[in-house]
C-alpha cells in the first residue's frame, strides 16, 4: 500500500464510461472484439486501483440499452465475453472481498447469462470491500421510468399518496439508490458526454474527460483523476465563501 498517492480528497463513488475501444482496436487493424478483450485488462487496473484506494463504489457503463444498434456478430461477442468475465473473474472478486452487482434491464439478456449474472451477485453478496457495479442494458431515462412505474404501482395499490412523491422518495427506487452518489464522472475516449449514463444520479458529479482510449487507461490515468477530483471545491449549490466557513468550522 505504500506505493498509493496522497490526495486531499478522494471520491466516495466513481463511475466510467469506458469509451473507445474500437478505435484503439482500428488502430491496430484488429477486430473490434479484440478492443474490447483489451478493455477487460483496464477493467481489472481499476478495480485493483479503486479497491486500494477504498473508493465505496465503482460503477463501469457496460452495455447502454443503444448499444444493440451495433453491428450483431458485435454484438454477439460482447454478449459472449460478458459471460466469459464472469466465469473467469467472479471468484477472484470474491476472494478480494468485492461485491459485483448488475445493474439495467437484465430480461433481454439469454436465460443462460441471466443466471450466471444471478449466481455471481448471490456468491459476492455479503462482501464488504468494493462494491463493483456493472451498468450493462442501461440507459438512464429507463432507470428514471422504472422507478417512476415502481411509485405508480404503489399508489394503486394504495400504499403511497401522489403528493407523497418527490425527489427523494423516487431516488429510492433508483438503481444503486443505497449506495453513495457518483461524485465522479470519468469518461474516457475524447468525447464530451454522458450518453444516458446515470442522469439522475450525476447531478453534482464532477465531470472528467480524457483522450485516452479505455484500454490504455490505466492505474496512473486514475490517479491523474483523483488528482484533478481533489482540486476541485464541491459547493452543491452554495458560495465558495460559505463552504469554505464550513470547512473551518468542521
């Protein structure tokens, strides 16, 4: 452990979207599968990393619910190295004492990956460490709608008021509604967006952007935004001479 960085701050729960796979595979003049084999290697470094540093959460965008418009031999291979991490890195998460879940709309996924998907949360599930997050069908206007349909059940059933809804009351029927907020955003690749990524939850995420391609992300590129993270002032709405009173006062 002595070989971690000391930062003033550190995020609480990071989320990635990890872009750029296959232009890091284009570039090599392979196939797009073999960007994406690349990109379970960074998945590993971050991992190991946000584990050692005792981030709470990690939450990696997978698969978007727009992602089937891909080309299907490709989007066949990602359903198939899906289920390969699994097989291969689910005992190792639980031998780290880190618990995987996945979230999104897990029905149009094969019988055959909705179970394995089932027996890895089941195995890791008491775990203490990391808590690992794999956003795979999942879009964030599904998740705001789902949570949505979940009140409008409950008032029909009478268990719930409409004026009993609000912004806390749907943040609980959230994905990820019990862990800690994102409060940091990486997007990796060059682009400038959050592609229906955790809107609810990003609301006072900070937001950092990188060019380099997820498979070259790695340990250092992490830290560099833990860096950046920590020189940041987080006002959620107040004056940066109120938060830094609070500060002092703390």
């Amino acid at each position: 452990m002595s070989d971690l960085k000391s930062f003033a701050s550190l995020p609480k729960h990071v989320a990635i979207i990890m872009d750029g796979n296959n232009r890091w595979a284009k570039a090599r003049r392979l196939p797009s599968l073999a960007g994406h084999k690349a990109g379970v290697d960074a998945v590993r470094a971050m991992v190991d990393g946000c584990a050692r540093y005792e981030v709470a959460s990690l939450t990696l965008f997978a698969f978007s619910s727009e992602n089937w418009k891909r080309p299907p031999a490709e989007v066949t291979g990602l359903m198939e190295l899906f289920m390969l991490a699994l097989k291969r890195e689910v005992k190792k998460l639980h031998k780290n004492n880190i618990r995987l879940r996945v979230i999104g709309d897990k029905t149009r996924f094969s019988d055959k990956l909705q179970r394995k998907i089932a027996e890895a949360e089941a195995l890791t599930a008491g775990n203490t460490g990391l808590c690992l997050n794999i956003a795979a069908n999942y879009g964030g206007q599904w998740d705001i709608a789902q949570a949505s349909r979940l009140l409008a059940e409950k008032v029909q059933a009478g268990e719930l008021e409409p004026e009993q809804i609000n912004e806390a009351s749907l943040a609980q029927h959230l994905c990820l509604a019990d862990q800690p907020l994102p409060d940091l955003c990486i997007r990796t690749g060059g682009e400038r967006r959050i592609s229906n990524f955790l809107l609810w939850q990003f609301a006072y995420a900070e937001l950092y952007f990188t060019s380099t391609l997820w498979p070259d992300f790695d340990r250092a590129e992490l830290e560099a935004a833990f860096e950046d993270f920590s020189g940041r002032q987080r006002r959620f709405g107040k004056t940066s001479e109120q938060v830094e009173a609070e500060q002092q006062h703390a």
